[in-house]
C-alpha cells in the first residue's frame, strides 16, 4: 500500500460516505455525511493523518487516541479552572451537544451537522449551549485533538434583547417586604438599594455594615454552602453606599445573639436561598399582586434606579462589582434618559466656559 493515498467518496442512498486505508493497510469506511464536499473534506483530513502516522509523527500518534465529545466534555470540566457553580452551568449548557454528538469523536464533528444541530434548540438558549461547545473545542484545538474547530463555521448570534424583570416603584418591593415574615422582611429593601447579589447578601456579618460611615463591606460569597472570601472576579470586593431607607429596614431585624450573619436562617446558619425563594419570595409576590420573578430582580432593580438617578455605568461598575461593558451590554437600553442629561451637562459646561472667557 503506497504512503500517499486520497480516499474515496461513494453516495449511499441520501447519504455520502467516505472510503480509506488506515496506517495498518486496513479499510475503512465511514458514512452519514450529507454532501458530497463534507465526505471529501473528511477522508481529504483522514489521509493526511495515516500519512503523519505511517511517518511517525508524534501528534498522530497521540490522535490515535482521540476521545469523543462526551469525554472531551468531561476532561475539559476537570481541569478548567472555575468557580462549582459556573462548572454546573457550563455542563447544563453542553448537556444538548453531548446527547446529540456525545458518542462521536471529536474529530469527525463536521460543520453542517452542528449547524443542523444548533437549529433544533431553543431560542433564547442557542447561543448559550454553542457558545459552550465553541469552548470545549477550542480545548480540543489547544490541546492537539484536533485541528479546527468546527463550531466556529456556524453563525452564533446573540438572542435579541429583552426587557429584564424589575420593580418598578419603591412601593413594590416594600409590598413585597411586608408580606414577608419579620426576620426577612428588611431583605427585599436592602439588596434593592445597595445592588449586592444574592450570594453577598446572603453572606453579609453584622460587622460589614459601617452605620457610622454609612457603607456596606462586600468581603465575601455564599454559593454552594461554602463562604468564599472573595467573588467571582476582583472587583467583587468592594464597598458600597448604605442608604438611609435601606438602614431603616435594618434596624427591623430581630435581635440574634447565636449568629453573626446579617441575614440568617432560621436556626442561625446561612439562608437556604432555593428553600427561601419556594416557602418566602414566591408566597410574598403573589399575595403583594405581583408577577413572579427571582431575588435578583432586586439587583436589576437597583441598576434601573441608579440609571434613572443619573449615576454614570463608570460609577456603577464599581457599586456592583462589574464591569462598564456588562453593564452596557444588560442595561444599555436603560440610557435614553441618561443621554439627554449627559447632553445637558455638557451644553452647561461649555455655556459656562464661554461667559467665563468673555468675562475674563
């Protein structure tokens, strides 16, 4: 068997297939392709492959040993570097590709197959799952597995924006907050006029609150039952305003001496946030008239407060812990006001600048 080989393409039915000598002489054959250009591009790559191996090039070598996407999934969770929760998430978004290609090596992932594929899901989740999918390839890529990465021939478009959750008024949240029981009751008030999320407010000591300065010290995380001294990137520890209506719901909580958590549990340790949303949040919202909507509505809430109060995205990247770019990206739509008065400020200023140089 000569070194050099091209393969063959064959039409099977519907379908095209692709026909090939191995580095051991033997034949090959693999089908389900849908055109004929998939199957020549296919056995095209798999004779460059035996030809490296029958070389003994390392690379091939290690290809011999390609894993399929399901174990490329499950190597690739195991050494990214990320935070459990993000890992959860990141594994629910690839579970679609893994039931649909899970079972086929990497390497034979072909772009109209993941394009046919990212067309069954659904919509407001596309983009999610195959931007996940583009990650765990790209590994494959950084790693050697493969070549290309397939995922990034198919269009990945960003679903259209809509409209996020939020109250609308103070007196929302405060219906809300009086249907909830006293130890709970000054929560919906405090994380709607200081932004945290739940994961710092639900880790919040009575120590981080500086009524004297009047600001709140976000210094660490609950998330997956463990304390974190630190969130998800660094400009998570900060410190933020205490307003002088969200001190007032404070001094509602009931005294605790057996715990030093700002808001805890019933028996002191840290709130069951999935418990308290099911047996507090939801009963609270229906019985204030209200549609359902999660805990961190209260955080998009403040975001659309701050807005509409004329605070910039610069100084409201630092108060939520975020950057300028994702809080463009979320609450952009939120500006139109801000663009007006940014307008304003600025005709003052020059206005102003020009009769102080008249008057000079």
């Amino acid at each position: 068997m000569p070194s050099l080989q091209r393969g063959s393409v064959v039409k099977r039915g519907r379908k095209w297939a692709a026909r090939y000598y191995d580095e051991n002489s033997e034949r090959r054959f693999r089908g389900g392709f849908d055109t004929k250009t998939d199957a020549r591009a296919w056995v095209d790559d798999k004779a460059k492959e035996v030809s490296a191996l029958r070389r003994g090039d390392p690379v091939a070598v290690k290809r011999q040993t390609i894993p399929t996407l399901a174990e490329l999934v499950d190597e690739y969770l195991a050494v990214h570097s990320a935070e459990a929760n993000t890992l959860r998430t990141l594994r629910e978004r690839l579970r679609p590709a893994v039931a649909r290609f899970g079972d086929l090596r990497v390497d034979r992932l072909v772009v109209a197959e993941i394009a046919a594929w990212r067309k069954t899901l659904p919509e407001r989740s596309a983009h999610a799952m195959h931007k996940a999918l583009r990650q765990v390839l790209n590994y494959a890529v950084a790693a050697k597995i493969i070549d290309e990465n397939p995922s990034k021939a198919v269009p990945n478009p960003e679903p259209k924006r809509r409209e996020l959750p939020v109250f609308q008024t103070l007196a929302e949240v405060e219906a809300v907050a009086d249907e909830l029981s006293p130890t709970f009751r000054p929560i919906p008030l405090f994380a709607a006029l200081t932004g945290l999320r739940t994961e710092e407010w639900l880790a919040l000591e009575r120590r981080d609150v500086d009524r004297a300065s009047g600001v709140v010290h976000v210094r660490r995380v609950f998330t997956d039952g463990q304390v974190k001294l630190y969130g998800k990137q660094t400009r998570s520890l900060r410190t933020v305003p205490l307003p002088l209506r969200a001190a007032v719901a404070l001094d509602g909580l009931p005294p605790r001496l057996d715990t030093p958590l700002l808001f805890p549990g019933v028996k002191g340790g840290h709130l069951n946030l999935h418990e308290w949303r099911r047996k507090q949040w939801a009963p609270a919202l229906r019985a204030a008239g209200l549609e359902h909507r999660g805990p961190y509505t209260l955080r998009h809430t403040f975001a659309s407060w701050a807005i509409a109060a004329g605070v910039s995205l610069f100084d409201l990247s630092r108060l939520m812990g975020t950057s300028v770019e994702q809080l463009d990206k979320v609450y952009g739509h939120l500006l139109a006001d801000s663009l007006e008065r940014a307008r304003t400020a600025l005709d003052t200023f020059v206005a102003g600048a020009e009769a102080r140089a008249q008057n000079g």
